[in-house]
C-alpha cells in the first residue's frame, strides 16, 4: 500500500561509479544492464515465435 523512494545499488558499483571522473565506467555499466535484461525477452520471443509457426504449420 505504501511505497518509499529508495536508491539501490550494491556498494561496489556505488563506489566505482562515484570515483570516476569520465563516464566510461557508468556507460558500460548500463550497456551491461540492457544486454541482461534483454536476454530473457529474446529467448521468450524465439519460443513464443517456433510454438505459434508450429500450430500455424498444423492447421493448413
């Protein structure tokens, strides 16, 4: 019912992120978040994708 505003990061990154003075460090960081997260939806569309073509396939 009730949701606080927080700041979540582990320690490391927090620390490694912050003693940086170019942005190369935090850039990576976040190119490595997209390709993590996108994985799994990718994998769930190609199964998505065969298990429609086969029925698709049955029908004609």
């Amino acid at each position: 019912m009730l949701a606080l505003p927080v700041d979540a990061q582990c320690a490391m990154c927090r620390a490694v992120l912050e003693s940086e003075q170019g942005q190369g460090t935090a850039e990576g960081i976040n190119d490595g978040i997209v390709y993590l997260m996108a994985i799994p939806y990718i994998l769930i569309g190609g199964v998505g994708y065969l298990i429609y073509r086969k029925f698709n396939t049955l029908k004609k």
